[in-house]
C-alpha cells in the first residue's frame, strides 16, 4: 500500500526468513566477526582475481541463506542483486551460476535497502513466494576500479572510509518466520554540491536525512518508535552531520539509537578511517549482526537507511558533485 | 512532525566543514620530512658501498643506487608493506624515487589478471605516465631555455 508520494506499507507481513553473510579478513577482526556465516582468512578467496572473489563471496551468500532453509535455488522465484563493479559483474555471473531468475540492481551502496523494498514489495503483493536478495563488495575490486592500485601508497586522509569485503544476502518469504519487514520508503537523489570522493560520508548525509525525515512524515511515527535507526556507509563524519541535520529539522533523536554499519562493524584499533563503507557493509551488518538481534529480540523494531553515493570514476575526475542516495526498510519483530 | 527544511548548497558546505577531520598538515610534514630522508640516507649509504666496493665514481653511482631503491620498493609493494608505510609516512614515501617505483609496480600487480600485453603493459603507467611525461616536457623546455640564453649570450 502506498503512503504518501514514496512509501510503501507491507500488510501481508513479508518476513526475511532467513540470511547468509561472509566476510573477508579484516572483517574476520571486526568488531562483528562473531556474526559472520563464513569468514575468509584470505582477499583472493581462492578465486584468481578480486572481481571473482567478489563473485564467490555472492554466491555463498546466497547457498548458505538457501541452505539453512533447507531448500534448492529452484524453489526461488526471484534473485535481486547489485554490486559496484563495473556493469555489476560479480554479481550477474553469480547468478549465472545459480540460475534464479534475476534482476540487476544498481544504487551503489544503497543497493541493499533497496532491492530489499523491492523484493518485500513482490512478496507483499504476491508477485513471488520467495525473492532472494542481497549485496556484496569486495575491497581489492572496489579500491581498483574507483581509486588506486591496492598496494600503491597514496596517503588517505582521516575522511576517507575502508571498503568492506563481504557480501550479506537475505531471503523474503510470507511463508516461515523471522522479523517482519513492514515498510520502505524509497528515496531521492539528493545532491548538496559535495565532491570530494575521499569524504562520501559528508556527501551522503543529505540524503540519509532526507529519507529518514520523509519516512517518518509519511508512515506518520514518531522517530523513537524505532529501537533503532541505522545507517549504512555514513561514517564517523557522516553520521555526525546527518544527526545535527535530523535534529535541525525538529526530530529528536537519541544518539545512541542512531548508529552507522560503517562504525558498528570494525574495532577502534583497527585502520579504516572514518569507518567501513561500500555496498556489502549496509548488507553484512543487516542480514548478519542485526537479523540476529531481531530474532534474538533484542532489538524489536529498527530502520535501516543504506546511503549510496552514485558517482564513477569519471564524474569524479571530471570535478562533478556526487549524487546520493538513502533507501529506508523497516523491520519490526510480529506482536510486540 | 518534522518541517523538512531546505538547506542551501552554501549553508550544508559551513556544516560539513564543521565536522570534518583535517589532515594533520603538520604532523604529515614532520613525517614526510623524516621518512624521505631516511630514504635518501639510505640511497647515500647504498652508493657509498658501490663506490667503495665496486668500480663506480660520484658521477656514474646514480643509476644503481637508484636500481637498488627501486628493487626493494618491488619487494615490499609485492609482500603488500610499502601501502602501509606510506600511509604512515605520506610525501616522505612518495616524492623520492621509491614512490616512483611503487606507482609503476602496483599498477602491473593490479592489472596482472587481465594478461601480460593489455593488462600489465597497457596499465604499468597509468600512474607514473604523467610523471613521465611532464618530467620529458621540463626538460625540454628548459634544456630549450638554457640553449637560446646562450645564443643570445646571456649565459
């Protein structure tokens, strides 16, 4: 059901029933490391490239979400996935190699929330039983193809944010249990003139605020109806922004219910900067740490806000701004 | 409920500023300063051994220290060190030779998957290119310079 001019209310109680995460070794030594599916010890993966690496972390993604449901790639209707790899070639030839009929999503880092809209949004108006969905990065290939060679020694500044190596994939059922996904709002592409590629958390700020405030307006709740508001890949500068732009705005919210996957994932002691980004960091951390919460019941009712900013090497060194943009999924555990 | 406040391109540039983290400009240089010059002691000490040692004189011992230095910027690029060193030391890695060395090869590991002649060779000097080429282009524009000031006799 639609809400206002982009949000959609789930009344038929789609749920993520269950998820697969794998992460790469600096994640294996994160703060989440526990809450990971499978870890690798190794950037390649055993693949000879970072690009196929990519591709393996995908694919296992998926088998271990389909596996702890005990059922078979044929028993899904629908894969929705994207990456960040040039025309998201990860992520079509892994679904080249599980045959589920699929459909390519690209909103950079923002990919997670929302081909998880859409895939609630089938199962919700009964265009699919099953929809698998999810996201993943992968350091090396990310690194290459938007900044340097991963061994050349360009000194990054304390904005500059570590790509995650993981990929986090969920599968979207009416049929079994698990934390309901009950809304989305789907968001603009917000743009403040922000273009220094080395500082995305200040560029995608906008437009986390912007979904966030016009996902609140329009499902008409109060933001502290929310256990938790996360964020995707803002970052410590990011997140710091977006919360005095949220509070600016009148809505006020707590700073300890509103975190950044980006800062939840990784120790303080280890090197990523202003924190973790990239499109598996919003997917690892949903469909792993905090999937768990939620069955757990630790946590009841969040909102998850995935940022992407949607520049390319090019429009980078052709000095443009960055565009940006924030999905919002809400996920809320039945009867509480 | 919230009243969704338009905020100007200019007023967002004064929020953003406010909290980003600058680069510690002076520590960077500090830095920068001792790590190159450690470098550059280290290239002395190499080309004092080959003039002692071997048969070089002051003029003819540029060329194989700078072979030495940029061999083992190969090692440690290779074994994934030399990114984290420079993280650590900025310009000081970058600017002496090593740097140099360091752009070259990371680009032809980075590229090694997509073959020898397109992979490898196409993108080898994809960073050191325009050092490259700008560093020909001084020097032709001043070796230019230098030969007309002596014609002209100034010089």
């Amino acid at each position: 059901m639609l809400l206002g001019r982009q949000t959609w209310l789930f009344n038929q109680k789609p749920k993520i029933i269950s998820t697969g995460t794998v992460g790469g070794p600096i994640e294996s030594e994160g703060k989440l490391a526990d809450d990971f599916d499978l870890l690798h010890k190794d950037l390649f993966m055993k693949q000879p490239s970072f690009e196929q690496a990519e591709q393996q972390l995908i694919e296992d993604a998926c088998k271990i979400a389909i596996q702890k449901q005990k059922m078979r790639f044929e028993d899904v209707n629908f894969f929705l996935s994207g990456d960040l790899v040039n025309q998201m070639t990860p992520t079509n030839f892994a679904a080249r190699n599980n045959k589920i009929p699929f459909l390519g999503i690209s909103n950079a880092c923002a990919t997670s929330t929302g081909a998880l809209a859409l895939a609630s949004y089938f199962v919700d108006t009964n265009g699919a039983d099953f929809v698998l969905t999810g996201t993943g990065s992968h350091h090396g290939a990310v690194e290459k193809q938007f900044r340097y060679p991963t061994d050349y020694g360009a000194q990054k500044p304390p904005t500059s944010q570590w790509t995650v190596t993981g990929a986090g994939v969920g599968l979207v059922s009416k049929i079994g249990t698990g934390p309901e996904i009950t809304s989305a709002t789907i968001g603009k592409v917000v743009d403040l003139n922000q273009s220094d590629p080395l500082n995305m958390g200040a560029a995608m700020a906008p437009a986390a605020v912007d979904t966030i405030s016009t996902h609140l307006a329009e499902r008409a709740v109060d933001v502290n109806y929310y256990d938790l508001i996360v964020t995707g890949d803002l970052g410590e500068i990011g997140n710091s922004i977006a919360l005095e732009m949220l509070q600016d705005q009148g809505i006020q919210i707590n700073e300890n219910k509103f975190k950044d996957c980006g800062l939840m994932l990784y120790k303080s002691n280890q090197e990523v900067f202003a924190g973790g980004s990239g499109a598996g960091c919003s997917a690892v951390v949903t469909y792993g740490h905090l999937w768990k919460k939620m069955n757990n019941k630790q946590l009841n009712k969040i909102l998850i806000v995935a940022t992407g900013a949607l520049l390319s090497p090019l429009s980078a060194s052709q000095n443009q701004s960055i565009p940006t943009i924030a999905h919002a999924v809400s996920i809320e555990n039945g009867g509480v | 409920m919230s009243s969704n406040r338009k905020i100007s391109k200019e007023e967002y540039q004064k929020l953003a500023d406010k909290h980003e983290k600058k680069r510690p400009i002076v520590k960077n240089c500090m830095i920068a300063f001792f790590v190159g010059g450690t470098i550059s002691l280290i290239g002395q000490v190499i080309s004092f051994i080959y003039i002692y040692f071997f048969d070089f004189s002051e003029q003819t011992v540029g060329d194989p220290t700078v072979a030495t230095l940029i061999f083992i910027t190969m090692l440690l690029t290779g074994f994934g060190v030399y990114d984290k060193i420079a993280q650590f030391s900025g310009a000081g890695t970058a600017v002496p030779v090593t740097g140099f060395g360091n752009a070259v090869i990371s680009a032809a590991i980075e590229h090694r998957t997509e073959g020898f002649v397109q992979g490898v060779g196409g993108n080898m000097f994809k960073l050191a290119g325009s050092v490259i080429l700008f560093g020909v282009f001084s020097a032709f524009v001043i070796a230019l310079t230098k030969t007309i000031l002596i014609q002209m006799g100034v010089i």
